[in-house]
C-alpha cells in the first residue's frame, strides 16, 4: 500500500504539515515496522516528523502500532517497573542500574529495555556487565526481586531498525521518544520516563493521559530515567493516566552532594553502585525520592 498518502499530510513543513488521526498513525508506523515501506520513505517520514513534531494523537498511534508487535513480557505476581534505556552516560556515571537495583531489592520486578543510539557514550549494558549482570538472551517473564534487561531487538526488530536511523541520518526521530512512553508488559507496570526539554514534558504527560498508562515522569540525568543526583527535580505520577504531582522540584544545585565518582567508565560506576548497596556509601537523595515514589506508584496499581 505504501506509506506516501501520509508523507503527504505531515511532510509539508512545520506550518503547512497536518497532523494523523490516531489509527492513521498506527497504520503508518505499522508499515514501517513490519519493513513494507522503502528506506527513502522511512527517511522521508523521519525527517517530516523531526520537522512537524508529533501530536499526543499521533504518538498514541504509533505506540498501538508497536504494542501490536513487540513480544511483550509476560506478566507476573507483581506491577513490572520499566525503566528505558537509551541514551547512556556523557559527562556523569549511567546511575541507571543502580535504581534498578534498589527498586528490585524492594521486591518489584525491574525490566530495563534499550540499544545504543550514539556513539561516545557509556551504555548501560556495559555497567550491567561489571555488575555481572547480562542481557537476557530471550523475552520471558522478570521475578519480583529481579532487574533485568531486554535489548530492544528482542523486543521488537522493526523498532530497532528504525532507532538506528540515527546512526545515517544524525538526527532523533519518533521512535526515540516511543521507547521512552511505551509499557512493553502484557500485564500492570510503571513506566518511569524522563524528558530533556520542558516542552517534551508537556506533550510526554498528554500521551500517558491518551494512553491510561500509569507512569513517573521527571527530567532525568543526560536522558537516562534516573533523577540527577545534583538535584531535586520535579517528579510528576500518572495513575491510570490520572495526573498527580509527586514531588515539587528545587531549583539550583543541592548543597548536600554525592560524593559520584568522577570517571564514567563501565567498571568505576559499577564499583561506586556496589558501594551503595552494601550502605558504604549513602543513596543520592533524590534518587531516594524517586524509588518511594516508583514503589507509590506499583501500589496504586
């Protein structure tokens, strides 16, 4: 069938483009994860997303579209906490074992999903491997008590695909944001999600609403999900995607910092998240927040 209808409506420009009723999204991104479309029109609709912006409407298409087709976790005894994964550490350590790891000793089950989508940047793969903690070689269900990690062509090749558009055309598109608002589990689960510019806030909070997802959000550390632990950022819960304010932000630094260690590298990170667990060294306080606000969260459920 083709996908050009659709460029056609979004790929007009910033002002002239219209936006995709919900199940026009769902049809186009569909075909483009089932790889029934060429690759200039896979690059033609990434760059007239990138330009025109996706509505609430559109993103809720486009997850439809990749829930129908992702091998999904199947559900167990308790909410599954879902932390993605993508972006990795640039200038401060990939903290996002480390929640993953206090969440799950709390009993939940963990499942942290993600692919690299840039070079030069410490993944959270590899702090997962120095913590001797490896990526799971197939899609199955996550004890409570375990954090896990799924790499996302096991959950869906077709989203895969499409993230590494990036590496040729070198720049983000919907997919990017997709993974970080999607619940990739058959059954309950918190999606904590995190935004780097206030405007993706906005439109992040509308999709969970469109989506009656239950979910934290919060601007996180480099794009990974996890609080800055220099800061006390605003941390906003979606029950069923009713809206609560959990935690208030603060502006400007903390006065009582972490002591975070200053190389970034795989096996210097793992070695300070071990020294949290053991209680040699102190949970960065908004990180703390963070995990009681994630276990509200599971409870509503």
């Amino acid at each position: 069938m083709g996908i050009s209808q659709y460029l056609k409506e979004i790929g007009r420009g910033k002002q002239g483009a219209r936006p995709l009723g919900r199940e026009q999204a769902q049809d186009l991104f569909g075909q483009i994860l089932d790889g029934a479309v060429t690759d200039l029109e896979i690059g033609a609709f990434c760059l007239a997303m990138r330009i025109k912006g996706e509505t609430p409407e559109e993103m809720a298409g486009f997850l439809d579209a990749a829930l129908a087709r992702i091998h999904r976790i199947p559900a167990g005894a308790k909410p599954v906490v879902v932390l993605p994964s993508y972006n990795g550490a640039r200038k401060l350590p990939a903290l996002t074992p480390l929640l993953a790891l206090l969440v799950a000793r709390r009993g939940l089950p963990v499942l942290m999903h993600g692919t690299p989508t840039e070079s030069g940047r410490v993944i959270v793969p590899l702090v997962l491997q120095a913590l001797d903690i490896h990526a799971l070689p197939s899609v199955r269900a996550i004890a409570p008590g375990e954090a896990a990690f799924v790499p996302t062509e096991l959950l869906c090749p077709g989203l895969k695909r499409l993230l590494d558009v990036r590496r040729v055309v070198g720049l983000r598109n919907s997919s990017h944001s997709l993974v970080k608002l999607m619940n990739p589990c058959t059954g309950p689960a918190v999606v904590v999600s995190s935004y780097t510019h206030p405007e993706y806030a906005v439109s992040m909070a509308a999709v969970f609403e469109l989506m009656g997802t239950t979910a934290l959000l919060l601007r996180g550390t480099e794009g990974e999900v996890v609080a800055d632990a220099r800061r006390l950022p605003r941390m906003d819960g979606f029950i069923a995607g009713r809206r609560i304010t959990l935690q208030q932000g603060q502006k400007g630094t903390l006065t009582d910092l972490p002591d975070l260690p200053r190389e970034i590298g795989a096996e210097t990170t793992a070695a300070y998240i071990q020294d949290v667990l053991r209680g040699d060294k102190p949970v960065p306080s908004s990180m703390a927040l963070q995990v009681e606000h994630i276990l509200h969260l599971a409870e509503s459920i």
